[in-house]
C-alpha cells in the first residue's frame, strides 16, 4: 500500500476541483496551509449531504406535483394539459420561465396528463402557488388536495406559504443540480420544509420519508 502525504492529498484534490471552486470551502474553514484537510473535509461532506437530500427533494416534487395536477384535473378535466382554458390562466411573459410555453413543450409528442406531468419543470408547479389560481383552483381545491395544511388559515395565506415553502426548496435543489455549496443554508429548516410539504399531502408519506432517508444524520454531523 502506498502512503500518501496530507499535502501531496490536498495539492492533488485542489488542482482537480479548481483552486476557484475549493475556494469557498477553504475561506469558510480559514485554510492554514498546504497539509490543512479541514477545506477538503467541508467539500467531502457538502457532497455527501446533497446527495443525501435528492430522495427527500424528489419524493416532495413528485407529491405536490400530483396534488398540484389532482387539482387542476378536476377544474379542466383529465386532458387538461390541452385544455384551451387551462392554457389561458398560464402567463406567458417576454422574458424568463413561461409556464405557457413549458406546457406546450411537455405536452408534445404526449398521449395523456401522465405523461406531461413529469416533463414539466418545477417552477411550474410552484408558479402555481401564485394569487391568479386562488378563485379557480385552490378555493375549491386546496384542502381537499392537501388535506392536513393548517386549518383555520385563509386559503391565500396558505397558498403563499406554500409558495414561499416551494421557493425555498427549489433553491436548494437547484443548488444541488449545479454541485454548489450548501453548507451555508439551514439545512435542517429546508430538510422539514420538505418534510412538512409532503406531510400537507400524506402523513403517512412522511413518515415513510423520515425512516428512509439518510439527510439528517448528515446534517448532524457537519464538520
């Protein structure tokens, strides 16, 4: 077995990753020179417990997504990706993400809700979440959808929590798609953030969640 040295480890690792982006990692544990593995370790684990919170991010994804589709399903119909009403409600801006257009993407080449549901970006769904649904979708929908979000709450106040929730989560994600640091973040409050989304829907989904997932020991243990 050959021995290698802590410096000839980090130099090596350093020269891989980038200088610029172990730098970061270096900055947030005050890097004391060539033999100092503390950056390394900070790197090692932010790789770690993003990965460790990808089962928990798609289970959450894919359970608003459904209760999200639930809902507009029973206002447009079963074909509602085709619904011309449905595509009216969908704001279609000049710039950036277009809801309009991410339908019309997904829905090519598809034979059913199904199969357009997964192909739509995130942001669609969350962008549902927004005051121009609150008369057709979630006044008539939302507890019914998400049937054990707070009661006694006003369904705007908590489709914007619902929102923000989405919002905060879809950052972390994104932030784990790019190999970016997290280790900054709350991760605790974003790991119950997405517990706490799945639980609106099911509790007993999450509960499953909660004992088959390997984020929070993780989290824990942050070096």
């Amino acid at each position: 077995m050959i021995l290698v040295s802590t410096q000839i480890v980090v130099q090596a690792v350093r020269e891989a990753l980038s200088a610029a982006r172990l730098a970061t990692y270096e900055g947030a544990t005050g890097r004391k020179g060539d033999e100092d593995i503390s950056a390394l370790t900070l790197y090692a684990w932010n790789a770690q417990v993003s990965g460790a919170l990808l089962a928990p991010l798609h289970l959450c994804e894919v359970v608003v997504r459904n209760a999200v589709a639930n809902a507009i399903e029973a206002q447009y119909g079963a074909r509602w990706p085709w619904s011309p009403g449905f595509e009216r409600s969908l704001p279609d801006p000049r710039t950036g993400y277009s809801p309009l257009k991410d339908l019309q993407n997904a829905r090519r080449g598809a034979g059913s809700a199904g199969k357009v549901i997964p192909e739509l970006k995130f942001v669609f769904w969350q962008k549902m979440f927004t005051s121009r649904y609150d008369g057709r979708l979630w006044g008539p929908h939302l507890l019914r959808v998400l049937p054990n979000l707070q009661k006694g709450k006003a369904i705007g106040q908590l489709r914007q929590e619902i929102y923000n929730e989405l919002e905060q989560i879809r950052k972390l994600r994104n932030r784990i798609a790019h190999h970016e640091p997290i280790f900054t973040r709350n991760l605790q409050d974003d790991f119950h953030k997405i517990c706490s989304l799945v639980e609106s829907r099911c509790s007993v989904s999450a509960a499953w969640l909660a004992q088959n997932q390997m984020a929070l020991s993780l989290i824990q243990a942050k070096p």
